[in-house]
C-alpha cells in the first residue's frame, strides 16, 4: 500500500513537471498551436468519457434523476456535452476579455499569449465543474449548439469562398500565359474530378434493386448545381472566372458525399457501408483523428482571417514628452504594433467549434442510439451536410450576382 502510494505520488510529480515543462516552451508564435492542442485535447477527453464515463455518471443522483435510468447512451451523450460546455465557457470567456485588442502593448495581449499554466488549470476546472451542473442547463446548452455548429459550418464555408477567390485573383494578377493555362488545367481538373465523383456516388448509393430516390435527388440537385455554376459564373454581365466556379463544384460533390456517407449503416442505400455496424478501434481513432484536423485547421484559419473580422488599427501614438533613448524607442515600436487577427474572433471561432464537434460525437440528436458507437453518422448528419452544400451553393451563387444587382455597394 505504502509502495503504490509513492508510486502515485512520483507519477504524479512528474506529470506535472511535464507539463511545467512543455507550457513553459509556448513561445509567442505558438500560441495559437498551443490553443490547437487544447481544443484537440478537448476531443480527446469527450471521446474517451464517451466510451468510459457512462456507469459512473449512472451513480451520481444530480445527473441520474430519472425514475427510470435511461440508456447507457443517455450517459454517453450527457459526458460529451459536458466537456464541450467546459470547452465552449473556456474559449468564449478568452473572447471577452479580449474584445478591444488594438496593438501589442495592450496587457491583454500577454495573457492571450501567456499564462499557459493558468489557463491549463482553469480549463480543467471548467470541465470538471460542468459535471456538477444539472441537467436543465446542459439541455439547453444542447439546443444552442444546433445553432452554434451551423455558423461554424456556415464560417467554413465563407471562408472557402474568400480562399478560392483570392486565388483567382492572385493568377490572374500576375497576367502571363502560363498562369492562365495553370488556371485552366487546374479548372478542368476539378470539373473530371467532380463527374467521377458523381459516378462513383450513383454507383455505391443508389445499388440495383432498391428504392433510392432521396440520395439520387441529393446527387442530381448536385450536379445541376455544379452546370448553374459554370452558366452564372461565364456569363458576360457576370464575367466571373471558371477556376472558383470548378473548385466550389468539387467541394460540394464532396459534401453530398459526406452526407451520403453519413447515412445509418443498416439504411439498404448505403452501399458504400451495407450493414456494416461493428466498428474496430482502429477507424473509430482514424475517425476522430480527421474530426479533430478538420475542426481545427477551420478555427485557426477562420480565427486568423482578416476577411471575416479584420483586426482593429493600432491608434497613432502621440510623441513622448521626454525623448527617448534607441533601446527603449525600439522597444516601444516592438509593443505598439497592431496586432495581425482579432483575439476575440479567433477564440469566438474556437467556442463555435468546441459545439460542432459535440454535435458530431452524439449524432446531431439526444442520444447516440441511432449512430451507435460511430462518429458523425445517422440522418441528422445527413441533412447537415447537404444543407451545407446548398448554403455553399447559394452563396458562391450570390457573391458573383451581388456587385452586378447592386454596383454602388462593396462586396
């Protein structure tokens, strides 16, 4: 007994000397890494509570006040919520204190940057705490998440549209042949690349001998989608470019797609996975694997965008009344620089996708009955996916109509 408990106590030691170590290496240009791994590190703990916590949550009478206890999927969905309201309070009360940020001598620039150890222990506490909460309060916090998770998905794809855009623009501007082939190879490409995708989706989602009129209206409302495109984009009031036009197509065939893929595995249509319900530890860990980069480069792409929220001018700062000396006026242009993204909209974007990925781990719904231990499957997913292609659409749609039905206005 004694010898387990000194063996504890030197575990523990040293987990925190690691972690003393590695918050102590968070240099100022990884900071935002280091916000990366916190949110991966969020995931991780809801996943692992998904598989774990269930029996232990059943004992404790302020979460189990039911006169029946429900099902072990119940208990599941209720841990990934819980963390990700932890994670959700953490980020969004970072975004508070940092609204008003305008340049780097602002003292809450290094707490934004700094304070790792602090922050680390306060995140911990904040999820610990929100499994003392009751179950009203992380009810409703379920319902907001809807929301929250479709401005994620609807930042996504804003910021698709500035990317493929900007790159246009950044070919076009060089003016030489070569890259107008480049853009057009690369057009071209995209648009092989999106009808071979189309033919492998009528090929493993509307098999021989089954009645599959839904995901063959999702894949030719696609497809009609992606020659509406190419019409709009070419049209000469228009005088858009075929590059973003064949990108966008690509991207939604992929998301129609995703939704198919999404599909319950004993659905008869899903012949990309026919009934298959068992699931080994290797694809569910390849599963969240690719949640968690996807989830991430979007919040640090979208947090560092100066497209979405542009960061606020540093003011012109007035001359001193004492002069000073080379050592102190340089320091002072180093800590009066603007800085280069808004803090709060970066943490804001982190807030969103803290309720995103708790909306793909319990299945868009209540309860994890219908995907079973899988992630992000069952017909709320679905319906997201495709509903997020067609808000692609439209909005790709709008951003080439918009300056030619209202010239005087800045897009």
């Amino acid at each position: 007994m004694w010898a387990a408990s000194c063996l504890a106590s030197c575990c523990a030691a040293c987990a925190c000397d690691a972690c003393r170590t590695v918050v102590s290496g968070i240099s100022r240009r990884s900071a935002r890494i280091a916000y990366c791994g916190l949110f991966a590190l969020s995931l991780i703990v809801s996943w692992i509570l998904r598989e774990v916590a269930a029996p232990l949550m059943e004992k404790i009478p302020w979460i189990n006040t039911f006169h029946k206890t429900p099902d072990r999927e119940w208990f599941e969905t209720d841990a990934v919520l819980r963390v990700s309201l932890g994670n959700f309070l953490f980020f969004t009360i970072l975004s508070i204190l940092m609204v008003g940020v305008k340049n780097q001598k602002d003292p809450r620039d290094g707490l934004h940057h700094g304070g790792w150890m602090a922050k680390v222990i306060c995140w911990c506490l904040l999820v610990i705490f929100m499994f003392f909460l009751p179950n009203e309060i992380v009810n409703f916090y379920e319902s907001i998440s809807k929301f929250g998770s479709g401005l994620f998905l609807l930042v996504q794809v804003v910021l698709l549209l500035d990317f493929v855009h900007g790159w246009n623009d950044k070919w076009v501007g060089y003016n030489e042949q070569f890259w107008y082939v480049a853009l057009l190879v690369v057009s071209l490409v995209c648009y092989v690349a999106t009808l071979a995708f189309s033919g492998l989706l009528f090929h493993w989602f509307t098999p021989s001998g089954q009645d599959c009129g839904l995901n063959t209206f999702f894949i030719v409302m696609t497809l009609i989608l992606v020659f509406v495109f190419a019409i709009v984009a070419l049209h000469p009031a228009i005088g858009g470019s075929i590059l973003p036009a064949s990108v966008i197509s690509l991207y939604c065939m992929y998301l129609c797609y995703s939704g198919l893929a999404s599909e319950p595995r004993d659905y008869e249509c899903n012949g990309l996975h026919r009934h298959s319900k068992a699931v080994s530890t290797g694809t569910l860990t390849v599963g969240l694997l690719t949640t968690v980069l996807s989830v991430v480069y979007s919040a640090v792409r979208a947090g560092s965008s100066t497209t979405l929220l542009s960061p606020p001018s540093s003011p012109r700062a007035g001359k001193p009344l004492l002069p000073l000396d080379k050592a102190d006026e340089k320091e002072e242009k180093e800590s009066a620089k603007p800085v280069t993204y808004s803090y709060s909209f970066f943490h804001i974007i982190f807030s969103l996708a803290s309720m995103y990925s708790a909306m793909l781990l319990t299945g868009w719904s209540t309860s994890v009955g219908e995907s079973g231990k899988l992630v992000d499957v069952g017909w709320p997913s679905v319906w997201v996916r495709i509903v997020t292609g067609w808000a692609t659409a439209g909005l790709y749609i709008w951003s080439l109509v918009a300056p030619v039905l209202f010239p005087d206005r800045e897009f």
